[in-house]
C-alpha cells in the first residue's frame, strides 16, 4: 500500500495540475475583460524617463483621451507592435504615455532611441508596482482612458493593424466626441 | 471539391483511429492473433488518409484557393511556392494537422522498423498511437477544421505572418514536431509495458533508438528555432524564455534525461520505474506545449489564435491521457522492483545525478512558466516571470552538469574507483582551469564569467577525449581498436562535445558581445572593435510582397572590406506589418550583425544597430553536434542487428502456426 501510494504522488501532481488549468481557463486574460474596465483608472505620479528629473501623473490627462501602452525593452511581442504604435502616433490622433514596466531605464533609452519613439511621454515603473494596480498580465498590454479618467478597454498582447482599425479608432474617435466633464 | 476529400479523408482517419486504437489492444488482452494483426493495416490505411487530408490542403495554399477560409487567411497571391506550402503549418488548424500526420508517419515507422517486436507489444504499441491519433483527429474535426470553406472566396488572401516568411521558421515547426510527436512513440512502449506488466531490459532496447531520433529532432528543432530567432526577431538576442521555447525546452529536458536512464535500464535493468515515469512525463510534455500555445492560459509571442473551446478540448485531451496513463502508472509500477545494487561511485549514480539534475530544471522552468497562472489562479495578483529567474536558476543547475558529464561517461558500471577516476581526470582538470583562466585574457578583458565558462567546456571536451583513450588504452593496435569502438559510444562522445562548443558559445556571446546603437547619413562610418562599418546608402527595393527600404553597409578591417551588408525594413503590403530584416555576415569566430532603425532627417541618415558578436554561431553548432551524436547512437549496429535478428523470428512462428 506504501509503494502505492508513492507511485501515486505523479497524478495527485497532475491533478492539481489539472484544476489550475481549468481554472487559469477561466481567467483566460485574452478572453475575460479586466476588472478594471469602465473602472476609473488607477492614479499614479512616476518619474519621466526622458525627462530627467521630471515626473507625470495622470491627473495631467484629465479631460483628455489618451492610451497607457504597457512595454518593456526586455519584451519580445512590444519589438512586434512597435512599428506600429510608431506609425500611429505620427498621427497625433491621440496621446500615447508608455509606461515602461520592470526595466532597466538605460535600455529602455536605447530601445526607443533604436526602434523610434511613439510615446509622448515615457514614464519609468521600476518595481512593477503601477503595472500591478493596472491588472497587468503581460506586455505589451494597452488601455484606453477617456476624458474623465476611466478606463475603456483594454488590449493584452500586441496590437494588431486590423484591431486598430477595427477597434481603436473607432473607439477613440467615439471617446473624443464626448463631453468633457 | 478537393479540400472536401480532404475532409473526408479526416473523417475516414479518425474511423480507422478508432479501430486501431481498440482491435489490436483487445486482440492483445485476449490473445487473438488475427486481432493483433489488424494493427498494421489500420496504420497504414490511417497514414494513407493523413496524407490524402495533407496533400488536400497543400494543394489549395499552392492553387490559391480562397474558398478556403485557413488558406484565405494565411496566403496570398504574392506569396511565394515555398512559403505557400510552408503556410500549411503557419497557423492553428494546419500545424494541427501537421502533427497528426506525423503522428502517423511514426507509427508507419514504427510498423517498418518495429519487425523484431512481438506482436502482443507491437498492437498495445500501435493502439496507444492510435488512441493519440483519435485525440487529434476529433480536436481537428469538432474545433480546429482546416477545411472550412469561406463562401463567398475572397478575391485576395490575407498573407502569411510576415515573421513566418523565412527559410528557418519554415523548416523550424516540422522538425519540432517530428521530436514532439516522436515521444508519443516511446510512451506508447512505456504504456504497452505497463499495461503488459512486464518491464525488462528488452522493452528499453526497443524504445532506445526510437527516443534517441525523436530527441535528435527536436534538439534540431529547437536549434533552429534559436537560430531564427536570431535572425528575425532577436536583435541579437537566441533564446528568450518565452513560455512557448519553455514549452519545446522542458520536454527536450525530460527527454535528455529519458535518453539517459534508458541507458540504465537497457544494461543494468535499474531505474524501470523511474524510466517509464520519464517516458509518459517527455510526451506528457510535449502535450502541455501544445495546450499553453493553443488555449490562451499564458501571453506570448508564438500565441496562436485562441478560443476556449480549443483550451478547454486539448485541457480534457491532456486529463485523459496523462492522467490515464499516470493512473496506469501508480496501479502498475509499484509491482516493478529493481533488484540491481550499486556503489556510489559508479555510472549508475552519475546518470542518477544527471537524471535528478535534468528532471529539477525541467521542474523549476515549469514552475515558472506556470506561476503566472498560480499567481493569477490563487487571487495573489498578477505577475510575470523574465529571464532574470530563468537565468538564476538554469545556469547554477547546469554547472553540475557539465562537470559531470564527461567523468559519468567514463565511470564504470556497478563500481567503480575515485583513484581510477582521478588518475583520468587529473590532467583534464589542471589543463582546463589553467587555459580557461587564461584564453580569456586572449580578449579585450578578462571576466570571471568567461573564464569560468571555457574552463568547464575544456572540461567537458576533454574529459570526453579522455574517455577515448580510456578505451585505447592497454591495447596493442590502436587503431584497429578505435575502429572497433561501437557507434554508440562515437554518437555519445559527439552529443557531450557538442556541450562544450554550446558552452564556449554562450560564454564568450553573453561576456563580449558588442552593440552600438548609432546614426549614420550615406558616407559615414562607424568603429566597433576592429571593424569599420561605413553606410553607403539606403534605397527603396521590391521583393515579391513587400516594399523595402534597403540600406547599404560596408564592413572593413584594416582598411580592407570583408562585407557587404544589406539589411532591410520591409512593409509587407497585405499586412502592412513593418519588419526588420537584419543583415548578417557570419562566421566561426563571429557574426556581424546590422539591422535599420528609423530614417532620422534629411539627408538621408538612419539611426542603425550594430552588433559584433563573438563565438555565436557555436551555440547552434553546439546543438547541431548533439543531433548528430544522437542519430549516430540512435543507428548503432546493436539496433540494426537486433531488428534483422529479430524479423526472422515472427516468419518462423507464422509457419508453425500454420
């Protein structure tokens, strides 16, 4: 009985296993909206990254539309979306804030200054601390903040050229529409 | 109406799954020959579906036919034919199908090669890949159809992901998936065992070779993986733990320490209980990979499209089997005893060592991979896991490792002497620390890091030399005795050197690789190193679907040119997907490597990335010289013997039951 029981110890392992599957189905972040939608969005005041010595908070977009872009220089998918958050924010249809999420501020300088830089600010999460009051999963992540601060939706994963046209600008321009409160 | 035969020619797989997943196991149970004799047949007729379902889908990518909603959506009129027919597997439902054909080309294999099996192991064999075949086939049939029609067709379709269109990520998936799929053919020899009850030392020299080819596979696979990496998305970079790499990398884990521990098995019928466990973990593995790529529980790169039904489908897909197979497992193994004894030293305990090392990584990138998802799960919060820990724990529990591996290959069975042992690695051990401490210095610094790295890969290269002379030693004609050396132990000694020139690569990459981000207009220069990079221009090109801005840069030593580098910034014009198409000039002792950046003003400066990188292309030779080993150790005479012996055997039964 023993020995049955150590030989056992695999698929009480799996079984587990199993059950955090199931339930990480169910959280499935591409599919489950964030909490945080139609939520107002977390404030926070973190140094500029470009900006020596300067700081942003979010209180300074108040009344405006804007995008938080979560990205990292050590993330592989943000290198994917890059070019096209570039070729976006040359519109200037929108303020783009980027908030650089457990890097070294040093490359991440160097990664915007090689791949362009699409932010109108950059702001520097060292310790993770802001990305984890924002729910963020993964990067790159971006959400859409509306004029009185509240979060509108949410993209997890590279943003694809068919979902900006589909989803983002519409949903931008509908946004900038509104009234300022 | 072609993609339609297609169709239904998955449709008539999965009925000829079904019987070869029941039929032959019944036979076996019961004993009834012309049962078990089914199994043969029902492979190959389910092979000849595969390929007719395969050959369907190939041919609407190469005939444009948009009417097929998979084709739609990963070609193109521009695309070219190679790429065409490597878009089969460029997304979900096709790479889908890419392993279930696999799938049953390793069970034909398994049918040709497999002769001197008896047939009772043969059919349970056949009905476990079978049974794996059913899972695939009804995944692809109830959730994932290739075959969809898009009606009305598309005049145009959407292009294959541009990260796709290279010659390296076109060969990349398929030689994964002949190593993932492979190991479904060892568990399916681990499962048959277990079901039969009977674990000796001849159901390990079976699944031997065929887990040695399957684990040179995806050793391939993984390389070139890296490789392409490099080339598109890397900047530089060749491995970045992403949870899809982890996904190839933990079964290849599992799988090197499977390779190991049937050695144990084979020769001293020690570590059975153990050895199967490893066989149902590899496959088990390679299922996971699948399930974390398809259903969406983790972010990455390689994501494919998701949907929950998929997840939810592969999730009960990966209970059933694995669960199935472990709950076999914990019925029948505790029967199973090893009456072998060993001393401490001895190679039993290397491989030991080396079985519990492998296994804890496997188990600690797993966890890692995964603990996103506990985080998540538990209601912690939410983090991510970056290289910062992948990298803190692989490297201490691969140091272990590579001091092991060339004095386990040279230890004794059953005992073995530390005075023996140390009068081999003497000298190995004072030559490497004294030249790895040195050859650094050979470079613009010196650094601990590197020096410690070709320390243990001198070690490694020449304790396994050593194991050589170890073999000669004592006899008189040397070469007579070298010529006697079995392949096994050549494709062994290849597999462990091709450690040390992977180490020597990572070391010296990682310690003095070189990269400047900087601006260049047409007629500057730059120095990085000894080199010169002097930018002559930047011109608008066309490729066959995609516009490119081409940039052209010579590379000098001394006043003399050694390159020309064109790198690109392509637009791919379905997609509109920008790509960096880095320019490489490459070589032994190290790559140049250029890549654009953005157009900075107007007089035709780029802001441009430039790389000198030491020793790279070492990584990929390294990798390449443990495929080698293995399909030297995997096509040993032993093997080969034993299948021709062996075959002779069912002829003579099939006249006396006549």
């Amino acid at each position: 009985m023993r020995r049955f029981l150590l030989f056992s110890i695999p698929l009480l392992f799996f079984g587990l296993l199993v059950l955090l599957f199931l339930r990480g189905l169910e959280l499935d972040p591409r599919k489950v909206p964030s909490p945080l939608i139609d939520k107002p969005a977390p404030g926070f005041t973190l140094p500029r990254l470009l900006a020596e010595g300067e700081q942003f908070s979010t209180e300074d977009m108040k009344g405006r539309v804007w995008l938080l872009n979560v990205w990292a220089s050590w993330c592989v998918a943000c290198r994917e979306e890059h070019p096209l958050l570039v070729a976006f924010s040359r519109e200037k249809q929108v303020p783009i804030v980027g908030l650089d999420y457990k890097d070294e501020p040093e490359d991440a300088r160097r990664w915007l200054e090689m791949l362009g830089n699409p932010y109108d600010i950059v702001v520097v999460d060292r310790d993770g601390r802001v990305g984890i009051d924002w729910g963020v999963y993964g990067v790159p992540e971006t959400f859409v903040i509306d004029k009185r601060g509240v979060i509108r939706h949410k993209v997890i994963g590279p943003i694809r050229p068919e979902l900006l046209e589909q989803r983002l600008r519409p949903l931008i321009r509908r946004l900038q529409e509104e009234p300022s409160p | 109406m072609i993609p339609e035969l297609g169709h239904f020619a998955l449709i008539l797989a999965l009925v000829v799954a079904l019987v070869q997943a029941t039929v032959p196991l019944v036979g076996a149970q019961l004993g009834r020959v012309s049962w078990m004799h089914m199994a043969r047949p029902a492979v190959w007729a389910q092979l000849i579906c595969m390929g007719v379902a395969y050959g369907a889908l190939t041919w609407a990518f190469v005939t444009h036919d948009f009417s097929v909603r998979y084709v739609a959506a990963n070609s193109n009129t521009a695309l070219p034919l190679m790429y065409r027919i490597s878009a089969v597997w460029g997304s979900h439902e096709g790479s889908l199908l890419l392993w279930a054909t696999i799938l049953s080309l390793w069970s034909g294999a398994v049918t040709l090669f497999g002769r001197g099996i008896p047939l009772v192991m043969l059919s349970r064999v056949l009905a476990v890949m079978g049974m794996i075949s059913i899972g695939f086939l009804l995944f692809m049939l109830l959730t994932s159809n290739p075959f969809e029609r898009l009606l009305p067709a598309p005049i145009e379709g959407r292009d294959l992901n541009p990260l796709l269109q290279d010659p390296g990520m076109a060969l990349h998936p398929p030689l994964l998936y002949m190593g993932y799929v492979g190991f479904s053919v060892a568990f399916a020899f681990a499962i048959a065992a277990l079901i039969d009850g009977r674990l000796d030392a001849a159901w390990a020299r079976w699944s031997r070779p065929w887990t040695t080819i399957a684990w040179m596979f995806l050793t391939l696979g993984i390389t070139l993986g890296s490789w392409w990496a490099y080339n598109e998305l890397g900047w530089g970079g060749w491995w970045f733990w992403d949870p899809v790499e982890n996904a190839s990398f933990m079964p290849w884990l599992v799988g090197t320490a499977l390779v190991h521990s049937l050695a144990v098995t084979e020769k001293r019928g020690a570590f059975k209980a153990w050895t199967v466990l490893l066989a149902v973990f590899s496959f088990s593995l390679s299922l996971l990979g699948t399930f974390l790529v398809r259903s969406g529980v983790l972010t990455s790169v390689h994501a494919f499209a998701t949907d929950p039904a998929r997840g939810l489908f592969i999730l009960v897909f990966l209970a059933v089997v694995v669960g199935g197979s472990l709950m076999l497992y914990a019925w029948r193994a505790p029967a199973v005893r090893s009456h072998v004894h060993f001393a401490p030293i001895s190679r039993e305990s290397a491989l030991l060592l080396n079985n519990v090392l492998l296994v804890v990584t496997a188990a600690s990138i797993l966890l890692g991979t995964l603990y996103p998802l506990i985080v998540d799960a538990l209601g912690i919060g939410k983090i991510s896991v970056g290289p910062p820990y992948f990298n803190a724990v692989f490297v201490p529990l691969t140091i272990p490792l590579a001091l092991v591996v060339g004095v386990g290959a040279m230890l004794r069975w059953k005992q073995d002497s530390l005075a023996r042992i140390w009068k081999h690695v003497r000298w190995p051990a004072v030559i490497s620390v004294a030249l790895g401490t040195l050859l650094p210095l050979l470079f613009d610094r010196w650094t601990w890091q590197a020096a410690l790295g070709l320390t243990l890969a001198l070690w490694v290269g020449l304790t396994t030399l050593e194991g050589f002379r170890d073999r000669l030693s004592g006899r008189d004609r040397p070469l007579a005795a070298f010529a006697r050396i079995p392949r096994g132990f050549h494709g062994m000694s290849l597999a462990h050197a091709g450690i040390a020139v992977f180490i020597v690569g990572i070391a010296l990459t990682t310690t003095y690789s070189v990269e400047k981000d900087v601006r260049l207009a047409p007629g500057e220069s730059w120095v990085l190193g000894a080199y010169e990079f002097r930018m002559v221009g930047v011109k608008p090109v066309q490729g066959p679907n995609y516009d490119a801005q081409r940039g052209e840069i010579r590379v000098f030593r001394d006043g003399e040119q050694v390159a020309v580098l064109y790198p690109e910034k392509r637009i791919y014009r379905v997609q509109r997907n920008p790509m960096t198409e880095a320019a490489i000039d490459p070589g032994l002792g190290r790559d140049l490597f250029v890549a654009l950046g953005e157009p900075l003003g107007e007089d035709g400066a780029w802001s441009v990335r430039l790389y000198y990188k030491p020793f790279i292309r070492w990584i990929w030779t390294g990798g390449l010289m443990m495929a080698l080993g293995g399909l030297l150790a995997a096509t040993d005479r032993r093997y080969r013997q034993l299948a021709r012996r062996d075959a002779r055997v069912p002829a003579g039964m099939a006249e006396a039951a006549a």
